[in-house]
C-alpha cells in the first residue's frame, strides 16, 4: 500500500478498490467459493460507489457519519467530510475483509487464524491510527500549537526506554503501598515462591486454613488491588485463615526449572507447608487460571501417593480440559511447540532460556488490539495525553517471565496435546497422573466473556474431576468477572444444581442470579473449612516464623 510522507496511507476509492481486489485474490488462494467471492464483489462496488456519490453530493445532509463505531464518535470526525468519508470507507473495506475471512474453506483451525490475522491487518489499518487522517489529533494540535505532538514524542520516547506501551500511569501506584495493602507476613520461601500468610480480620477462623494459588504468568495482587475489591481481604473477612502464594518473577538463574519443579517445589511445597503451620491434615485450596492447573496437577500427584490433602477445591477460570481454548489456539501447533522447545527449552542448544513476560504481555494485548493497543497509541502518541491511573491496568503491565523448559512443557502437553485430562497419560513428579483421583468437592468458576478460558472449556472440569461439584458461570471477562465484590452490587452469575455433559445444557436450565458470585463460593465454602477456634495471635507456627510484611519482596521483582 503506498504511502504519503511515510505515513499517511492512500485511502482514495480507486486505491481502496484496487487493494480490495488485490486481497480478494489472495484470498482466493485459501479456496473461496467462486459464488461467494463474486457476490462480495459485487456488493463492495456498489456499496463503495454509493459512498463515493453520497459524498460527492454533500453528505448525510444533517452532518452526522453514519458510524457505529467509537473509534470515529467524537465531534471532529463528523465535521470533517474528508475524515468522514475515510472512516466510513475504511469500516466498508473491513466489513469486506471480513466477509472474505469467514467465507475461505478449510479446517477450523486454517479459518480461524485467517479470520485473526485479517483483524489484526484491519485495526492496524484505522485511520484513526494515523496522525494525519485522525481529524481529533490534528485538531488538538493546533488548539495547544504543537505542544500535543510534542507530548506525544515524549510519551513515545520513554516507553521505547520502557520497552512497553504505557496503558496507565505507572508511578501512580506502588506494590504495598497502594496496591496489595492487606495486612499479612511472609512466612516461608524457597527459590520458586513466598508464602504470605494474612493477618486475621475476625476473632475466631475456621480450623482449616486456606491456601490461594495464583497463576505464574501473573503477580498475584490482582486479587488484592484495592481494599474495596479485594478477593483475599474478602476471604479472610469471612474468617478463614489465608495463605497465599507469590511466585517469584524469574531470572535468568532459574532457566532451567521444569514443570515438575513448580509442582513438587512450588504447589506441593505450598500445601505442605501451611498443613505443617497450621497442624492440620487437611485445607482448602483455590487455584486461580494457570494457578489451577498447577493446582490440580499438584493434587493429582498427591492422589498417586495415596494423600488426599484437600477438604475441597475452587478452580477459577481454570483449563484442565484443552480441547478448545479459544483464541489462544490459534498460536499453538507443532512447528511453533519445537521452535520454543530448540530455543528456550531444555534441549536448546545455548542452554534452557526465558520466555520474556514482556513478549507474554504484548501476546495477550493483541487480543483484544483496539482496547490495549491501539487505543493507547492514539492517546498517548497522537493526542499527547498521559494515560489515566488505573489499579488494573498497572497490575497488566506489571510482566513476569517464565522458566523455558517448564513453559515449553505447559504448551505441549496441555494446548498442544491436551493430555492433563487422560487419566495416567502424563508422568508429572515421578507420578501416573489422574486428576480423577482426586476426591476433594471442587467449585468451578468460568466467566461468560472470558476470551482466554472459554467458559465452556473450564465446564470440561466438572466431567474430569469426581467429587461433588458446583459450577457457577459470571459474567463479564477473564478478570472484571472473577474480580466482582458484592459490595459493588455488579453483574449477575448463573447458577444451576444439575452437571450435564454439554454446557448448553447446563447454562440452558441454570438460573442468573444478580450480583456477585462471591458471595455463593463463600456459603459453598464454609461447610468443609472446620470449627470456628480462636485466630492466631501471630504469623506462621511450628518453626516458620515471619520474615518481612506482606507482600514480599518477590512480588516486587520487574521483568
């Protein structure tokens, strides 16, 4: 596509035609039926001429761009008849792209990626994106002389020194200051992760102490951003006594830990652990994504030594069954499984390496493009505006990295193979593994909008694991959903006592409950969590005694 001055592409009609008829060409290469092919051109040209006599004629006639799009809402783009006809021109280009993805024939998979690239080419390819076609970047810079493009290299200057786009305003926040601020101590490390243990905030707890797993993709502070939403404040106000796990952010002096090793050194050292501080044989256990399937796999190799240390099991928004795993699918085959494993694994030829939680970061933000990407470019290099503070945000761009060999063996044998769920089919820790062996009840949690776990994916772990099971679908995404405190009186979840095999089953006789889901996991919850006792005077016990307040100095550790 040529270009104006490097930047500004051409987006007159006889080059948008031009470059329509060029990608539905290539298109065809990915076999396109010939009918449908004919009618998507057919439609384009008449509805790209209708646009170019409407603007020709002088518009809508009341000034207003029919768009339904908020990428071009604001004022500037309806005053403009040029930005105006670009906007609308650009959206009938996408609309055809996008009846040319879906119409290409070819195994689910094969449709699926043409469908995510052709997006990904598409929110690029905004006008929106480009100083000179964005009618809103322009006009602020002649309403501030210039100084908004000068903010606007600033910004972009120190993010290049970042390495990342700033989606938030980073110093203003600060891990234990004004993030992860419930009180509590570490109690135990190794070299894998720290165990907080929380101060109590009811004079008496349930004996069964409480232990929450958080993915290792992750800092765990999302489930303590704010007082107000926090998911651990929210447990220990319901008198249980909570530890949590903070993997530690790795280095390059911990490349070569495997997948055995955050089972056996990480999970399992965990439970054991708090079993030892609180003298009890039994606990509970919630398991957070990532954290989940680490969790389960953990139990599961307890089960094959004959332990049954879990009274019960909360799995959030976790996979055990990889079947389907949505949009993530489309970055797993064997070719790019054995480029990881001969670049980072344990065969690597320099040597096991990282897998940098920048590049994670920047995977997961191209999901969801125009709200994490693009979004912030034009704000932040456009307009010139400083992103506002926002706990979350911060939290997303906090990045942690992962030991190669252990990331290496999560992709093959889980997204690639899908062999976790095939009872002795994986030898995790010297262990047959069968998380059908393990008899804990388990609380399933998935969110209806979650593009990382598809909801429907995690309802596969009510026909994997064996005890008693209650499944409960919120709503919303991957974190607002699972994030959601009753105080805030937010959303709804669906609840149904009946597990049929098919999910559209259950969610077609479940019944939506507003409000948060919490508040049902903590009635579920109370029954296997023991007698009240009093709650303990200090941290930890049994020899593990406090080394620093919570939240640690792993938590801490930049990518």
């Amino acid at each position: 596509m040529r270009e104006r001055n490097g930047l500004l592409p051409d987006l007159s009609p006889e080059r948008a035609t031009a470059v329509m008829d060029d990608a539905m060409k290539r298109l065809a290469g990915l076999n396109l039926p010939a009918d449908k092919l004919l009618q998507i051109q057919q439609d384009y040209l008449r509805e790209a001429a209708a646009l170019w006599n409407t603007s020709l004629a002088g518009g809508n006639g009341d000034g207003q761009p029919a768009i339904g799009d908020r990428r071009f809402a604001a004022k500037d783009w309806a005053a403009n008849p040029g930005a105006s006809f670009n906007a609308k021109l650009y959206l009938l280009n996408a609309q055809t792209m996008t009846r040319l993805a879906e119409a290409v024939e070819g195994d689910r998979k094969t449709k699926a990626r043409v469908r995510f690239g052709v997006q990904q080419w598409l929110d690029a390819m905004s006008p929106s994106n480009f100083l000179p076609l964005n009618p809103e970047a322009i006009a602020k810079a002649l309403q501030t002389q210039g100084q908004s493009l000068i903010a606007g290299v600033q910004h972009l200057l120190a993010d290049a020194g970042k390495g990342h786009l700033s989606q938030t305003d980073e110093a203003a926040f600060e891990v234990g200051k004004n993030v992860a601020v419930t009180e509590g101590a570490v109690v135990f490390e190794n070299e894998l992760f720290q165990l907080i243990e929380y101060k109590p905030l009811t004079p008496k707890v349930h004996a069964l102490p409480m232990l929450f797993v958080p993915p290792c993709i992750n800092k765990f502070y999302i489930m303590d951003l704010q007082p107000s939403n926090s998911l651990i404040r929210f447990t220990v106000a319901q008198g249980h006594r909570l530890f949590v796990v903070s993997w530690r952010n790795p280095d390059e002096s911990l490349a070569d830990r495997s997948w055995d090793d955050y089972i056996e050194d990480g999970a399992i050292c965990a439970l054991e652990t708090v079993l030892r501080i609180a003298g009890t044989k039994s606990l509970n256990v919630l398991g957070f994504c990532v954290g989940g399937t680490i969790v389960a796999t953990a139990l599961g190799v307890l089960a094959a030594r004959g332990r049954q240390p879990a009274a019960s099991l909360t799995l959030l928004t976790t996979l055990l069954d990889f079947a389907d795993t949505g949009i993530l699918d489309l970055f797993v085959d064997e070719a790019s499984v054995q480029l990881r494993e001969m670049t980072i694994g344990e065969k690597a030829p320099g040597g096991p390496g990282m897998l940098k939680g920048q590049e994670l970061a920047t995977t997961f933000s191209f999901l969801r493009p125009n709200d994490l990407v693009w979004n912030y470019v034009v704000g932040n290099y456009l307009k010139g505006e400083s992103p506002p503070a926002f706990d979350l945000l911060y939290w997303n761009g906090d990045a942690t990295n992962l030991p190669g060999p252990m990331y290496c063996w999560y992709l093959r044998h889980t997204y690639l193979q899908d062999e976790l769920k095939v009872p002795g089919k994986l030898t995790v820790c010297g262990e047959k593994l069968d998380l059908g062996a393990i008899e804990a009840p388990v609380f399933v949690y998935a969110s209806r909008e979650d593009h990382i776990v598809p909801w429907k994916s995690a309802y596969g772990s009510t026909r994997i694991m064996k005890g008693p099971k209650r499944f409960v679908l919120g709503a919303s995404g991957h974190i607002a959903g699972v994030i959601n405190p009753p105080a805030a009186n937010k959303r709804n979840y669906w609840q149904s006592d009946k597990l049929p095999a098919d999910a559209d089953a259950w969610f077609d006789g479940a019944t939506a409950v507003p409000g948060s889901w919490w508040t049902n996991w903590a009635e579920w919850l109370a029954p296997f969590s023991g007698a009240m006792v009093a709650a303990p005077k200090g941290y930890g016990g049994h020899g593990h005694k406090p080394i620093e307040a919570a939240p640690g100095r792993y938590v801490k550790q930049k990518a």
